[in-house]
C-alpha cells in the first residue's frame, strides 16, 4: 500500500460518535474504520464506473 499520510479531518461531533461506536463493534480504531469505510466506497464506484 504504501506510506500514509496524515491530515486533519474536521467532522462533526455526532458523526464522530457514531463512528467510534462502530468502530468498537468492528474492533477497528476509528481511523481504521474511515480508511475502510473510504476504500470501500472508491471500490464501490470502481465497479458502477466500470459497467
């Protein structure tokens, strides 16, 4: 994959909650869970781009 690279993300309080609690069902960090949450969405619309 390469290396990472950091950036500041501003979102909102709730959102944010939410996320850490899914997160914690998924037994991910919540930074684990936007990167998968993003690479699956980007591999989603690979897919629909490509019909």
């Amino acid at each position: 994959m390469g290396k990472k690279k950091a950036f500041a993300l501003r979102i909102n309080p709730e959102t944010l909650k939410e996320l850490e609690q899914w997160a914690q069902q998924e037994f991910r960090s919540v930074n684990g869970q936007i990167e998968y949450l993003l690479q699956k969405a980007l591999n989603d619309r690979k897919k629909t781009r490509d019909k």
